[in-house]
C-alpha cells in the first residue's frame, strides 16, 4: 500500500528573492569597484580588506541565487531527489570564502602593522560609511528568508559581516584623526578577521555536516525515534534515518514494527504522521516501511512515502 502527501517547502517568494539579489549584487559591485580604487588610491589595508570582502560578498550573492533557483526546480530521471543539495553546497562554499578572506585580511593587516602607511584616514570614514549603509541595507534584504534556509543565512552573513567589518574600519579611521596615529588601521583589520572566523565557523561545521548527510541541527533524532515509538501499535522502530535534501528540507525513512492494525490503518492515518513529522520536527519528505513482525522477510511489509 502506498500513499503520497507533499509538504511545499520551496521558496515562497522567489520572484521576490530573486528581486533581492539582483539589486543587493549590482549595488555591492558598483559599491566595491569604487571600494578598491579609494584604497588604492589612499594606501588603506583596512579599507582595501573591506573591498576584498565585498568582492568575495558578490561571488556569496551569486553562488546563493544559483542555488536558490535550482533548488526548486524539479527532479528528473537522473537526480531522482532533484537540485536542493546544490543549496548546502553553496552555503559550504560561502562559509570557506569567509574563512579565507579572514586568513587573508589577517595577514595583510599584520604585516601592515609593523610597516605603517600614511593614509587619508578622512577618506576612509567616508568610504567605510558608505559601505555600512550599502552592506547593511543589502543584508536586510535577506534577513527574513535567513531564519529558515542555511543557504540564504550564508548570504546574509556575508552582508552583516561586511556592515559589520565597514563600520570597524570607520572606527579605525575616527580613531586616527583625533589621535593622529597609523596603528589603528592594521589592528582593526586583524580584529574584524577574527570576528569573521569567530561568526563563520558555525555555519561551515553545518554546512559540512548536512554534506555528509548528518542529521539536521534543528532535528533530535531520539526525539523522532520517541514519537515513532510512541504511535498506536507500533512496537518498535528501527532503520531510522533523517537527512537534509536542501537547507529547507529534511528527509526520513524508517521501519516501523506494528503486528496489528492500528492507526495508520486509517484511511488518513500516513497523511496526519507525516504533518505531525513536519509540524513537530520541520521533516517534509517522510517514507515508512511497517513490518508486521520483527522478522520482515517472512511476513508482508507495507511501504508507505509521503514526498
């Protein structure tokens, strides 16, 4: 016996995602090419740090929009599970060019510590203030969207910590007029590194996780296993699996022991298990395989997907 039941968890509002992008990229490219030629311009590694962020911000904008366009679209013959795994992969990519860009902007800004450049710490103020606005009211744009999908979240850190990374620089800037002083320059850039480490981490541990299919971080396996366990008749469940298809969806197969005729014997007893799996734990392609004995190889086994 098989029964189907989808739970629709594609973007809800591409059309309006992919409106976000498209305006967050042409503005932080124009914003960056401008960005580079100040810094080279007045010498400034915090500010030439900032540019090299945004530049690696756009690359995140790009890789995050193809995933969230292919992840939607709809399987074939040959990617029976369709594109969402194209999804964590970006956000992995993402998290690896933070932590990169950090290592970079770490080692410039040392090396610039012990060689201090004058600079026009004025114009940097002014640059890194337009850069706060540009990165901060990009990032907001994904803010929403960031709460329920790892690979929007990607995105959105690349924008707040460049905001975040923009204003540091202001700070340093500030801090060498009134002092007149070049340290300031190179020690934020080395600080603003290790925040962007410090905030990136997390995010690359879980997007290499739900790359080697681990169980998503939202979801306790023994949790499921309790409210498996805990249906009418069921007497044991063992094979259980959960896994992450994209950043918005999370997979589970399972065999559920039941000698008798229980209540997903109902007509909509698989359809209110499986909204119960969504509703309680955010599972939305659920496959059960009830065995009426212990011994599956001798008795009948029902296989029951919900996708």
């Amino acid at each position: 016996m098989h029964s189907h039941h989808h739970h629709d968890h594609s973007l809800p509002a591409l059309g309006a995602l992919n409106r976000a992008f498209a305006i967050a990229i042409i503005i932080n490219l124009v914003f960056t090419i401008l960005e580079f030629g100040v810094a080279v311009w007045i010498d400034s590694v915090s500010l030439f740090a900032d540019a090299t962020h945004n530049l690696s911000d756009i690359l995140a904008l790009l890789l995050a929009w193809g995933a969230a366009y292919v992840t939607v679209k709809p399987r074939t013959q040959q990617f029976s599970y369709g594109y969402g795994k194209s999804s964590i992969f970006a956000a992995l990519v993402n998290a690896l060019l933070l932590v990169i860009m950090a290592v970079f902007i770490g080692v410039e800004a040392f090396d610039r510590l012990f060689s201090p450049k004058e600079g026009l710490p004025h114009v940097v103020v002014i640059a890194a203030l337009c850069g706060v606005l540009v990165n901060g009211g990009t990032a907001w744009l994904f803010l929403k969207e960031s709460h329920h999908d790892l690979n929007i979240k990607a995105a959105f850190l690349h924008l707040a910590l460049d905001a975040l990374l923009s204003f540091g620089v202001v700070a340093a800037g500030a801090v060498m007029i009134v002092a007149d002083v070049l340290w300031p320059d190179p020690v934020m850039g080395l600080v603003i590194a290790a925040v962007i480490i410090a905030m990136t981490w997390r995010l690359l541990v879980d997007a290499f996780q739900l790359m080697l299919d681990a169980v998503p971080k939202n979801v306790s396996l023994e949790s499921v296993e309790s409210y498996l366990s805990d249906l009418p008749g069921v007497t044991a469940v063992h094979d259980l699996h959960v896994w992450a298809l994209s950043t918005k969806e999370t997979c589970l197969t399972a065999h559920l022991v039941m000698p008798e005729h229980t209540l997903l014997d109902e007509p909509d007893g698989y359809r209110r298990v499986s909204e119960a799996l969504n509703e309680k734990f955010q599972i939305s392609h659920v496959t059960l395989q009830v065995e009426r004995s212990s011994d599956c190889e001798t008795q009948n086994c029902e296989t029951i997907h919900h996708a």
